[in-house]
C-alpha cells in the first residue's frame, strides 16, 4: 500500500507479437503471441485482441503474487 492509501501497482513486463492477416468487417483478424510463455492465440476482432492479452497480463500478475507468497522468509527457517 502507498502513503495515501492506494495499492501499489506492480510493474510486471509483458510482451507480444501481433499479426494483422485481415481486415474485414472494420475490424482485424489474426494471431497474438505471447513472447514470455510462446502461448499463441487466434483472434477474430480487435476488442478480442484486447481480451486475450489483457487475460494474459491478468495470469501472469496472478502467477507473480503466487510465487512471492510462497516465498520463505528467514525468519521462518529458525
């Protein structure tokens, strides 16, 4: 937590490789990849690109908070 209160936000690097193969309907069709995991997905509109990587992020956050937690403190080994 901050000094006023907020959480703080954690700064989590993540990467993607986006791949425009068509554009129909106003909207892009095509691939993103994941570079840290190498998870490739298809998506069918740009409000669906949007979804898959903010889903991405969201995990990875998840991922990073489970490991801190598991981490054994110094203390814990006396």
């Amino acid at each position: 937590m901050s000094i006023n209160g907020e959480k703080d936000l954690k700064s989590s690097e993540n990467s993607f490789l986006v791949k425009i193969k068509y554009r129909q309907n106003s909207s892009w069709q095509g691939t993103v990849q994941w570079i840290e995991t190498g998870k490739t997905q298809n998506f069918k509109s740009c409000l669906e690109l949007i979804r898959l990587m903010d889903l991405a992020v969201i995990s990875s956050d998840e991922i990073d908070e489970t490991n801190e937690n598991s981490k054994i403190s110094p203390e814990s080994d006396r």
